[in-house]
C-alpha cells in the first residue's frame, strides 16, 4: 500500500464486509491511477478508478493486454498455456474463439429463449418465494441463470447442481466458507495448471470431458455441439482449449448473472421507493435492468498487463507492470453518471461498465443476463409488493467477485 491509499484493496476480509466506495470515490478525486504495492511473491499493481482511464484501457489491447491473466496471481507461463480461457487472449487469437461462440449469444440469438426463460422463472418463483423469511440466493437467484445456460449449451439436467457446487468453490476460490482450498491462505502449488488454481478445477475439467464425448457421439443443435465442429485456421480445438472454454462458460455463465439478481432484490430493499415506482410503471424495465447491473457490478475488477511503457490517466506505466481497471469504482465516477450513488431505476443514458461495457472483452453473455434480470424483475413486480431484509446479507470474501453468499429476506405479496 502506498502513501495515496488509506485502505488495502487487497484486504479480502475487508471486502467480506462491504465495498469500500468512499475510499473509491477519495482515489478518483486525488489519484486516479495509483501504485500499490503487495507482498512478496508479487509485484505491486497500477489500480485505476476513473471510468474514462478504464475505457481507454479496455479498448487498447495493444499496450494493455489480458494474455498475463485477469486476476493479482502472476502466472508463469506453464500456468497460462495450462489454463489459458478466451478471457486471457488478445485479438485476433481471442476474436477467432470468439466469433465461434458469438451467434449463441446475439441479441436476435438470444430472443429465442425468452419464453422458456419466463415460464422457467414463473416456476421458480411459484417454488422459491414462501411465506415466511427465506434465502432469496438458494431459492431464486440461483436456480435460474444455471438452467439458462444448460439450455444453450446443451448441459444435462442432472449435472446441474454439480455445476453450481463447482462453480461456487472456484469463483469464491478466496473464501474458506465455500472451498476448503483457499488461495492466498493455503499452498496451493500443487494445483496451479488447474482452474482457478484449485483442484475443484480439475473436478470441472473432467466433468466437462464427459459432456464433451457424449456430444461427440450425439451432437445436438446447441452451443458445445457447435464448439465441437468449430475449425479455427482449420483445426478443431485442442482437449486444451474445450477443457478451458467449458469451465469459463459455465462458471462466468453462470455466477455473475446470479449476483445480479441478488442484488436486485438486496437494492429493492433498500431502496423500497424505487420498487414502488417500477411496480407502477412497466416501462421503467429496460432501465431498472441496466442501473441493476451497474449497481450490483458482479465484477469488480479486470486485470491487465501493460506490453510497453505508456501513459494512462497521468501515470507512467512500464512494460510489464499489472494495471486493475476497477468496474466497481468507475461505475460510481461523478465525471460520468449524475449522483452516481443514488440507486435510480429511470437512469439514462447508463453507460456501466458491468459486463466490460465495451472493446473485445464485452461479455458474451451480457444480452443473456440482461433478458435473464429484466425477466426476473418483471415477474416478481406482479407477485410481490414488497420486499424486506430477514436478516444481515452475506457477501463471499472476494475482491473481485461481488457474490452474495446469503440474502436472507422476506416479502409481503402483491
């Protein structure tokens, strides 16, 4: 930690407790890109705060580059080229995985589950919404963007839980109440060509590669089926390559849609007249779903490795240096949004970076969750009246995830 920070971003447990927005807000104002250092074995990192230097980073591969991973871990190069996904790429290697993918995931693609993501979801409300307190995360938030996924992936039902279970240890793989492997606490050497260096990634792997030889024998009109007969510069993907796309789909698929549908509810909450207003206004949807993903921001960082000396937001970065681009922080920059800290479901424009916003990294899922949130809302407006904490939430000690653990709550029906 350097002279310009008063608070460890690298302080897990701090991040268990809440985000540190005001610290965010004080960095912006004074130091809108600045050194922190980190204890041996690694090497200190650029964090940036402001949204117009994360935007500039985000679109200039060239000089900040995603191939040394996303994460504070400095991998060697046997790690990368074990566990390298499409998020560790630069264009055109990640433009050419990409576009195999991408037309499971267009916005007109996408459209054609929205009836079965509104029957899925009335079910899963007509189950998961008791009388009495309950965990909006186990109930709902949960089971419906897993199920979405194993539609357009073409996943079988009965591995679902499973899917859940490994995600949950390797997302939240910093958090001793979800994995018994902790990174950052335990010596985890052993499993580094794996996953999210965890032996639960290997678990994912060898999951995946039984999916991935029944498709070979019975291929279906679904998104692993397409990867599978995909040729990129005319070879089909290395067991390599779908051990790696399977467990980024699945797990990215999966968890940051879910918590931003905890977190929808943990905002209506809070912000009880905001509910009130998009339950009499059906119009507010489209909105609510996007300042819902700003708000909530699953992500709360990226992180790139700057090729060659440059300049970003008055700080001269050399080449080598790991350079944070905080989502977190530049989705409540004043320079961008009006009263960033106000929760306000009628917002436009809403440019959040939630989901990479843009350049080559804008996740491929982001229409899927969009349809997923906007579903969800429109749903529990006709059921539920009202919604009221049970309870303290629980966040996962993470400072990159922004995952709920628990959300215990109750609601008042409509």
């Amino acid at each position: 930690m350097t002279a310009a920070a008063r608070v460890d971003l690298t302080d897990l447990d701090m991040w268990a407790r809440g985000v540190p927005y005001s610290e965010f807000a004080r960095l912006r104002a004074e130091k809108p890109v600045a050194w922190f250092n980190e204890p041996t074995p690694n090497s200190g990192f650029w964090s940036v705060h402001r949204y117009a230097d994360i935007m500039a980073a985000s679109r200039d591969t060239g000089t900040f580059s995603s191939t040394r991973g996303v994460s504070f871990e400095e991998p060697t190069d046997d790690d990368m080229a074990a566990r390298k996904t499409i998020i560790d790429m630069d264009p055109p290697e990640h433009t050419k995985l990409r576009k195999i993918m991408s037309g499971s995931f267009s916005q007109r693609a996408v459209a054609v589950y929205q009836h079965f993501v509104e029957q899925l979801t009335e079910s899963v409300l007509d189950d998961g919404l008791p009388a009495g307190p309950f965990d909006f995360v186990a109930n709902v938030a949960k089971e419906i963007p897993i199920r979405v996924l194993a539609r357009i992936m073409g996943l079988p039902e009965a591995n679902l839980d499973q899917f859940i279970d490994l995600g949950d240890r390797l997302i939240a793989n910093t958090d001793p109440d979800l994995t018994d492997v902790v990174w950052g606490r335990d010596d985890t050497d052993a499993y580094r060509l794996f996953p999210f260096r965890s032996p639960y990634g290997k678990q994912l792997w060898d999951l995946g590669r039984e999916i991935v030889r029944d498709k070979l024998r019975q291929p279906g009109d679904d998104l692993l089926s397409k990867v599978l007969q995909a040729r990129v510069d005319g070879e089909a993907l290395s067991e390599t390559d779908l051990d790696n796309l399977f467990s980024i789909l699945v797990i990215a698929g999966n968890e940051t849609t879910r918590i931003a549908m905890a977190h929808a509810v943990l905002a209506f909450c809070e912000h009880p007249d905001q509910w009130d207003r998009l339950r009499g206004d059906s119009g507010l949807l489209d909105t609510a779903t996007d300042e819902v993903m700003r708000w909530s921001c699953p992500t709360h960082f990226m992180r790139r490795t700057a090729m060659t000396d440059a300049e970003l937001g008055g700080a001269n970065v050399r080449a080598g240096d790991k350079v944070i681009l905080w989502y977190v922080s530049g989705n409540r920059d004043e320079t961008e949004f009006a009263d960033p800290d106000v929760f306000d479901i009628g917002r436009t424009p809403n440019r959040h970076l939630s989901f990479g916003r843009s350049g080559p990294h804008l996740c491929l899922g982001v229409h899927v969750a969009r349809l997923e949130v906007r579903i969800m809302l429109a749903a529990m407006a006709r059921r539920v009246a009202r919604f009221e904490l049970a309870g303290v939430p629980r966040r996962i000690r993470s400072n990159f995830t922004n995952g709920l653990k628990e959300l215990p709550i109750r609601t008042i029906s409509a």
